[in-house]
C-alpha cells in the first residue's frame, strides 16, 4: 500500500466514522496497529484525526482499556507534530491516559483477588499405567486440539474491542463478527484449563458391523437397565462367555460394535502394556482398554485403570464428558467423585499395602462413560480427542448458598455497633 492507497483507506475509514458504522472500529485498529500505518506517508494530522476517532469508538469495558490506552498513548505523542497541537488537548490526552490507567489497575485487582480463606493446596495424586501419557501428553494435546479449535483470528480479535450503537444486519460482513465462542472466558477456561482424558489411538462405536478399525472389535448387546457381551463365529452372535449360538439379528437396534485402532501417537508409551502373540506392538494396548472395558445399560465404558487420590473432606472431583464430545455423535456420562468407592471387588478398593501418602486420601477410578446420540448410528472418535473431563470442586461441606440479603444483615451483624 503506498502513500496515495493509505490517504484513500483513511478517508475511507473516517467516512465509516462520520456515519457510525459498526465496521470501523475493527478496520481502524487492525489499520493502526499494521506496519501501513507505521510506515505510510500520512500526514500527522491524519494519524491523529484516525487515532481519536477510535479511541472514541472503543467499548467502554475495562478488558478493552490495555488496547485503548496503546491508542490513547499514540495519539498524544503524535500531537505534537501535528498542527492540532494544544496545551489543553495534550492535558486532556494525559488525563484521559491516568483515568484508563487508574480504571484498567482497579478492574486487575478486583480480578486478582485474593483468596479469603486458608486452604493448603490440594493435591490429586494419579496412579495410571500410562501416566506420561495422560498427565503430560494428553493435555498438551488436548490444549493444542482447543486452541486449533476456538482461537481467534485477527479481524475477530480486532472486533472484540468495539461495539457498534446504531447496529445493522450485516452476517456477511466479517469485519464486524465477534460473537465467537472462543471469545468467551467460562467457555474457553472450562477447555483450555481443564483436566481431560483422551485416546491415543481411534475410536469407533457403531450400531452395524460394517468397517471396523483394525486393532480390535468388541460386541454387546446394550439397552437401558441391561447389557452382555457377545463374539461372532461363522456370521452367528455368540455369548461372550460359553460360545452358546444366540438368536440376534445383526441389525437388532440394540447392538452396539466397538472398534479400535492401533496407537497412532507416536510419542505414545505404556511400560504396562506387554506383548501379546501375533498381535502387532501398537495394537497392544488399544487391545487390553477394549477387552477390559464393557457396558453399563446403554452407556459404554472405557477403562482405562486412572485412579485418583483426593482429600475428600476438602475435594470432590466432578467427571464427566468432554465439552464438545455431541460433535463426534456421542452423549458422556457424569459423576461426582465424593469419597471411596466400595461396591467393587475388595484387593482392588482395600489394598493391604498402603503407602504412606495415602493416609488421609479417598480414591476412586475414573472410567468414560458414554453412548451414541439420539439418531446417531455411528460415531467416530479420532486419537489426541478430549473425551472426558475432570474438575475438582469444593466438598459440599466447605461451602453453603445463601441468599444476599441474609449475607449482608451476617456482615452488619459482625461488623456494625448494634443500635442503642
């Protein structure tokens, strides 16, 4: 862009400012923080007319001020090579830059506010047969496959810190959009920073036994209140356990057909997973999860033996399926994790050799449950794919709801003289 296409930009973007569009405070700040801009030819004059104009066009939110505070700083060193140069102006400038200031530091700390209470750091301590994997590479993973999903790009950043008052019904204008997911903080944090569990290989449940992955194939038959495992030899649904030739129809509703891949995370390690005859190295694993895994009614639950430690007094630990898991045609189940489990086998719940950061410390193993969508036949889940999420969350007896005015007569109570 060369001096006259940036003169012809400017009075573009000013015409959108003159007539209140929506779209000039994201073209305006894109033009101004650009090299263009920079480096073009423009007069001061024109520089400082651009840089008011949007300072004025800015959001008034506090989280918008770290970006309306670098324009308000442009404009006032540009003020004195321009001939808008002015005591008054330049003090107006100055005051308008300590406001921003004062304003974005107050918004920071009530931000960053500190914690009233005295609680140690909880600790959720892991025991896992592939531990670098789910505690390092998986949530490597599973923040890459996020923020690949939902970031921004630089026009959508851009209109982030404007807010059109007189707004038109542009959906075709991309230069105004801002109303994106990744935008939202609750949203992204509830991804980006939390705990998932994923795969690292292929998942397949499938309600036909059409295409199956390659490493292996489980059948059951599910349905609400009741499931059991099934083979099939010669074409012919079996029991799982004695090989008794059952008369089910392949495309009997209720069957479910689970398939895996081989591991096809290349940095992928399990010390645990041993070798089996005949059965390629990679394929191990994504094996042994299926084998162990099964049915819970309708829900399919995979086993990955991830056992967690937590301080149930202080810590209950909330699992349940991955934000965005409906996209690849599945429901995840939820639980909350309050205090051990007891309902299973007792060497596996009951260990008779403790160690000594046990003491104290609740566990449970958190398998993911889930089951094909309404409508859905078929769902594929590929490897590096959050599937199920874990937040831990305060224990229901270090914390209680009430209602604010209640809160605000407790404070006046403990606070305020009584009245004579």
């Amino acid at each position: 862009m060369d001096a006259n296409d940036a003169r012809c930009y400017l009075n573009y973007l000013l015409t959108l400012s003159i007539r209140k569009e929506e779209a000039f405070g994201p073209l305006a700040f894109t033009f101004i923080k650009s090299e263009t801009f920079e480096n073009s030819c423009l007069l001061p004059d024109e520089k400082f007319t651009l840089l008011m104009a949007t300072i004025q066009a800015f959001t008034n939110e506090p989280k918008r001020y770290t970006q309306k505070l670098d324009v308000l700083k442009k404009a006032l060193h540009l003020l004195g090579q321009s001939n808008y140069s002015d005591a008054r102006l330049s003090q107006t400038l100055e005051f308008e830059i300590r406001k921003t200031e004062t304003e974005l530091e107050i918004y920071n700390s009530a931000m960053r506010a500190p914690c009233r209470h005295e609680f140690d750091q909880q600790r959720l301590i892991v025991q896992s047969e592939a531990p670098h994997y789910f505690l390092d590479l998986a949530q490597k993973r599973a923040a890459a496959y996020y923020r690949d999903k939902f970031t921004l790009s630089r026009e959508a950043k851009a209109a982030q810190h404007f807010g059109g008052k007189g707004r038109k019904f542009e959906p075709k204008n991309q230069d105004v959009h801002r109303e994106f997911p990744g935008a939202c903080g609750p949203f992204m944090n509830s991804r980006v920073n939390a705990f998932h569990l994923l795969l690292p290989f292929d998942l397949k449940i499938s309600r036909q036994p059409d295409d199956p992955l390659d490493a292996g194939v489980r059948i059951f038959y599910s349905k609400n209140g009741y499931s059991f495992p099934l083979t099939c030899e010669m074409d012919r649904l079996c029991s799982y356990y004695d090989g008794e030739v059952l008369e089910i129809p392949m495309d009997d509703p209720n069957l479910l057909f689970i398939s895996v891949s081989r591991v096809k995370d290349r940095e992928f390690r399990c010390p645990y997973a041993g070798t089996e005859p005949g059965v390629p190295a990679d394929a191990v694993y994504p094996r042994q999860v299926l084998e162990r895994s099964g049915c819970l009614g309708v829900f399919f639950q995979i086993v990955t033996n991830f056992k967690v430690w937590f301080d149930s007094t202080i810590v209950s630990v909330l699992v349940q399926g991955a934000p965005d898991l409906h996209e690849y045609g599945l429901l995840g189940g939820a639980g909350l994790l309050t205090r051990t489990h007891a309902s299973d086998k007792v060497p596996a719940y009951a260990e008779s050799i403790r160690e000594p950061w046990q003491d104290g410390l609740s566990f449970n193993f958190v398998n993911m449950h889930v089951q094909l969508a309404p409508g859905v036949d078929t769902a594929f889940v590929p490897y590096n794919t959050p599937i199920f999420t874990l937040y831990p969350v305060l224990s229901k007896p270090c914390y209680r709801i009430e209602e604010s005015q209640d809160a605000e007569r407790a404070w006046q109570a403990e606070h305020l003289p009584p009245r004579k």
